[in-house]
C-alpha cells in the first residue's frame, strides 16, 4: 500500500464500543451477509447509471419516465441493496439505525442492511471482509484508514458530478480526510478533539482545584490521589486502548517546542524523537496511579466496554479521557442521575508548554473498493453529512458536523452538554499547533500498541521499570523501519 502523507490537522479517533446488532434480526445477531450480490472488487469506474441515487434527489422516492413500448408507462427505479456497519456506542447504533429507516423511507428503492460491532469486533470483521474481497458498500474509518486504503473508492468523480455535495463543506474540513493529492478518501463525520471529562462534585468533595486550560500530568495524577484519598473512588478511570494516544503520540508531541517532536516522523522513514526517556514520566504516572488503586487495574479496566459504563459514568471514578463528542452523551446519563460533569483539556507536560491538541476528524465514513453500487453509496454518504433532517436526529455524536449550515442549525437547539462540546472545539481551536503533522501510521503501529500496554502493567507488577518499558517501546517501534 502506497503511503500518502497528509499535512493537514492530525486525524485520531479512539472511541468506546459495544456488541454487535444487526437489522432484520432476532435479538443482537448480526445480519446475514449477501456477499454473492453485493460485493465484488472492482477497480474501474462504478457504471451505475440505471439503479443509483444522487444526492438532489434523496426525497424523491420513484422516477417516472416512458418506456419504448408506451408513452405513459410508469418506469420504477431499480432496486438496490447497499450494506453499512460502524461501531460506537449504544446511542450511535439506535440514531443510526434512526436515519437508515428515513433514507430507504425517502428511497424506496434502496435497501440498507446494516451490521454493528464493537471496536474491536468491527476492524476484525473488516479485516475478513479485506481478505475475501467483500467489504460493506459503505463503511467508517478512523485514524487507521491507511491500513484500508486499497479498499477504499475514493469520491473524486462523484463531488464533480454532483453525486455527493461539498458546497457548504469548507475546503479546511474536506482536507482532513484527503490525501496531498487531494483525493477524497471520505466525508468527515464531525470535527473532533480530545478532552478530560470529570466529576465537579467529587473534585469539590476531595478539596480540589477544578482543572485550567494549562494544567500539568502532574496536576493530574495529585487530583487523581486526592480524590481516591477522600471519596474512594478511582480519581481517574482506566485510559483502555488510549493510553498509546495519551502517552506516546501526545505526550511526545508535548514535549520541547511547539513541533520540535513527534512519536513518527513526517514522512513516516523513522522516530520523530530520539530519546527513548522521553516517554518514561507518563508510563511511571500511570503505573503509579494503578498501584496506588488510584485508576482501575487491567482486571478491572477490562469492565469498560464502552463510554457508558465508564467508572466515571458510574459514579466510581472521578475523571476520564474521552473524545469530545462522546460527552453529550456522558453528560446526559449523569446530568439524569443529579450529577455535573464538565470538560478539561488534555494535561500539559509543562504549563507552559505546547498543549498536544489539534482539531481532527471523528472519523469518516467511505465508499468501498468491492462495492456494486458505489454511485448509491456516495449518494447515501451525501445526504447523511449534509441533511438537517438526518443530522437533528444524529445530533452531533460523531463529532461536531462540518457542513456549516448543519452546524448552525444543531448549535441553535444544542442540549447543555452539546454546548460544552462546541466550545471546547472552539477552545480548542485556538491553541498554537504545529504546521505540519503526519496523521498516517505506518504498517506494524497495532503490534506497537499493544505491547506499548503490555509494558506498563509489567511496570504496575514491577517486572520492568518504567525507564525500561520506554526503552523497550521505543525499539519496538523504530523496528518498524528496519
């Protein structure tokens, strides 16, 4: 696979999950695959002219024309099946589902079978579905699309033919999901960014500050202890698969001077820094705090499932990382229970140092290389990043909308903790960046990953020391290159 090197605003989802569901099944059994109609790979140009569904006409639900036997025959559009999965919460899997049923309300010729997974679940499906060369019509991706990109269509012809409309999509937030030669590679399906949610009550309970916009990891882990000190509770909850995002590709990116470091480097030949030690302050903070019983261990993190049985969700811990547009949903559940919840942007190393965040992209939603019915496909994508009607019901939960109509209209109606949302991007926005960073990973990242967090619980059981553990991670993943 050809690696593109996109310089645009750094592209990173990590999202919490749930099991599977599927339509037109029993209970949470996944539907059935069609994969002999729906799915062959295809290299060339769709030729969909007949049986596919642009997006200025997604209200219309039949055609009517004339046959060469009668001028007055009534001519139905073919019908045509596409297939859909994504993985998310609970919330994400019930106003997806929501919108589907509008779609093939206003198109009675298209049928959406869609399927439902956790995280995890979901990229080991896609990577089965690679292999036997039956991806999903239309499919999401996050920040490992680069691993994908042989699958994916790109949506070039179908923005110039009109198919999928871009006119009230501002150039920057088309760029976030497209490569340097400007293929379009998908639609964002919101602006995102990362954040700390917590619970105000239990930070006033344990006699702690409430977090500024430039507070430390140290300020972090000394509000994690005092609140475990007075209430019990976990003072932050387990980090799950983020700790890599939190301590490598961030705390990295923290360090030094605004753009001096990287964990990669821009053209992903090799490490962006050189001092394996670098990573060691974050790996002994979190060690640390699971010891302290501070954060939940990896027996106890293996409960979070997905955002809404967060410990900080239910009421066990203090504090959580989160990507943004996962808190409305958090702040509802707890706002229902007499609980405040609020948000705090990502620890510094120095409070005076860069603050590793940047705007991305939640993540995207594509055309699939083996799709029959691409046309249809990118028409669908259309109408669900740039219809009202859809994102009302959607209301931001990927991320806040980059079409700047839906965006205004959601703003207008936004829910209390939609409105934290808003302005912590907005915030968030306004904080100094570097000119340039990769958001590709190479090939051989996941392997990093995991061992990246085998590492600091072999830490937490004192197999290893921390600077060890840095050491280690750092030759695991300047190994890729070799």
């Amino acid at each position: 696979m050809k690696k593109k090197l996109l310089t645009v605003l750094l592209v990173v989802t990590m999202v919490f999950s749930i099991t599977a569901c599927g339509k037109n099944t029993e209970g949470n059994s996944a539907v059935q695959d069609n994969t002999a109609q729906n799915s062959a790979q295809d290299n060339t140009q769709s030729s969909t002219a007949q049986n596919s569904t642009t997006a200025n006409d997604t209200a219309a639900s039949d055609t009517t024309g004339t046959d060469q036997g009668s001028d007055d025959a009534v001519v139905e559009e073919e019908p045509i099946t596409l297939r859909m999965a994504w993985w998310g919460s609970q919330t994400r899997h019930d106003r997806t589902v929501q919108v589907i049923e509008m779609y093939e309300a206003a198109n009675p010729n298209v049928t959406i079978e869609y399927e439902f997974y956790s995280f995890d679940d979901y990229f080991t499906k896609l990577k089965t579905l690679v292999a036997a060369d039956q991806v999903w019509d239309i499919f999401q991706l996050g920040g490992n699309f680069p691993m994908y990109m042989d699958k994916i269509y790109f949506l070039n012809e179908f923005i110039a033919s009109g198919v999928v409309d871009t006119s009230n999509i501002p150039d920057a937030y088309l760029k976030i999901t497209q490569d340097t030669e400007g293929n379009q590679i998908g639609l964002s399906n919101g602006l995102n960014t990362y954040g700390i949610a917590y619970d105000v009550d239990m930070f006033n309970e344990a006699g702690v500050a409430l977090p500024s916009d430039t507070w430390t990891w140290d300020d972090y882990a000394a509000a994690a202890e005092a609140i475990k000190a007075a209430t019990g509770h976990f003072g932050t909850s387990g980090f799950t698969s983020s700790d890599f995002i939190a301590g490598c590709s961030t705390y990295i990116g923290q360090q030094g001077s605004i753009g001096q470091y990287s964990f990669f480097n821009l053209d992903l030949s090799g490490m962006g820094f050189d001092d394996p030690s670098m990573l060691e302050g974050y790996i002994q903070m979190r060690a640390d705090l699971i010891n302290d019983g501070a954060s939940p261990d990896a027996g106890a993190e293996i409960e979070i499932t997905n955002i809404e049985n967060d410990f900080l969700v239910t009421g066990e811990a203090g504090m959580t990382w989160v990507a943004v547009n996962q808190f409305p949903t958090i702040y509802d559940i707890c706002k229902a229970e007499g609980r405040t919840l609020a948000l705090a942007t990502i620890p510094r190393v120095t409070s005076d140092g860069p603050s590793g965040a940047a705007i991305q992209s939640s993540q995207m939603l594509c055309v699939s290389q083996d799709s029959e019915n691409k046309e249809a496909a990118a028409a669908f994508i259309s109408w669900f990043q740039n219809s009202e009607e859809c994102n009302a019901v959607l209301q931001g939960e990927r991320g806040i909308p980059v079409n700047t109509n839906v965006r205004e209209s959601l703003k207008s109606t936004a829910t209390e903790g939609q409105q934290i949302m808003y302005d912590f991007v907005d915030l968030v926005g306004t904080f100094e960046v570097p000119d340039k960073i990769n958001v590709l990973s190479p090939d051989g990242q996941d392997m990093v990953v995991d061992l990246y967090r085998n590492y600091i619980q072999q830490v937490v059981s004192g197999e290893i020391t921390a600077a060890e553990a840095a050491q280690r991670t750092y030759d695991d993943a300047k190994a890729i290159f070799e």
